[in-house]
C-alpha cells in the first residue's frame, strides 16, 4: 500500500512539472535565437571596417589633362583681359603655317607645372616643352637646352615666331629655352609652370644670349 502511495505522489509531481514546462515554452528560446544571429553581427562590421580596400580614385593621367585644359581655359580668359589674347592673334595672323601650328601648340600647355627632367604633359622642363612641342609636328630636336642652341642655324634678318631664344641661368652657356611668339614675347617652362615672359624683363633681358631657328620654312 505504502509502495502504491509513493509511486502516485512521485507521478503526480512528474505531471506538474511536465505542465509548466509546456505553459512556458519559451522560456529558453532567446538564447538561442541570440546565440545563433551573433556571429552575422560580428561578420558584418569586420566587413564594413575591413583594412586594404580598394579606393576609387580618378585615372592620374585623365586627371591630369582635365587640369591642363582648366588652367589653359583660365590663363587665356586672364590674357584675354590683359589685350595677350589679341596679341597672340596678331601673331598667328603673320606667321607660316608650321609657324602658326608650333605657336598654338605650344600655348595649349600654358599652366603646365615644371618638372626637372620632364618631358611630357604632366611636368616639363625648358628643353624638354621645347622638345615635346615640336615632336607634335613631327619635328625631332635634341634634347638639351645647349644641344638645341648648337643644332639650330642662325638667325638673319630678325627673329620670327617659332624662333627659339636661349638665356645663360644656372650654368655658362645655354641653360634655358623658350619658344619665341613676337613682339618680344616668348613661352617657356619656367620654375612656375609654363608662362608667356616678355624678353625685356629685367631677368631675362640680362640672361639673353640668342636666338637660332630650327624650322626652315619660317621666312
């Protein structure tokens, strides 16, 4: 009797505690939720602060020439203003066609920084703007501002656009070039950049030795 008794208190408590488990079936079921949406937490920000990735960035060479043209756009608007831009007129008026082409392309570059050792559009030098700007009508000259002064012929009867103009800088002898334009006005690859400068200036007019001519059909 006592045995029959025992076994019906301990299955009436089994059934109590089997009820509220089943009253309350949730009861552990955010911690699992939690545990399981944690790492796609984790893996998200290690994505979004993930070091090496790539930055998008202009293309160095597009870039550059966009520059170029802006600067070129704002030096012809302020030369414009200053009476440069009917005097450039004037010029490419009177002059030969290669003569006429040489100008025009030698001032597309104006605003183009300086470069030592620069030979193409994203930096110059003196010799190496003198140089790339013939080599764009298929014209080859040396290198050097000395080498260009000793490859050209002399000059009669006066200088003519085109023309180039050497000056004595750092060194004996030739060390720096420009492209003559007229009316005592020449374009070259200065520590500023390429600039149109006046052969009268203080520096440059004492700095002076001559001018040769490297295209033979400039009359």
């Amino acid at each position: 009797m006592r045995y029959l008794l025992a076994s019906g208190v301990l299955a009436f408590l089994l059934a109590g505690t089997s009820a509220l488990a089943l009253a309350n079936p949730a009861a552990t079921a955010p911690q699992t939720a939690i545990t399981a949406s944690a790492p796609a937490t984790t893996a998200s920000t290690e994505a979004a602060t993930e070091p090496g990735q790539p930055v998008d960035s202009p293309d160095v060479a597009q870039w550059t020439a966009q520059l170029i043209r802006e600067q070129h756009a704002a030096a012809t608007h302020h030369e414009a203003a200053h009476g440069l831009g009917k005097f450039a007129s004037r010029i490419l008026s009177r002059t030969t066609t290669i003569a006429r082409t040489l100008t025009r392309d030698a001032l597309r570059f104006l605003g183009t920084p300086y470069v030592f050792g620069g030979t193409s559009t994203s930096g110059f030098d003196c010799s190496g703007y003198v140089q790339h700007v013939f080599a764009m009508l298929g014209i080859s000259i040396p290198r050097t501002a000395d080498a260009q002064y000793y490859a050209g012929r002399h000059i009669k009867g006066g200088m003519k656009p085109g023309d180039l103009v050497f000056f004595q800088t750092y060194e004996p002898g030739p060390s720096h070039v420009g492209i003559y334009l007229g009316n005592g006005k020449f374009v070259h690859a200065s520590s500023h950049g390429v600039m149109v400068s006046s052969l009268s200036d203080s520096y440059w007019s004492t700095r002076y030795i001559g001018a040769k001519r490297m295209i033979a059909s400039i009359k």
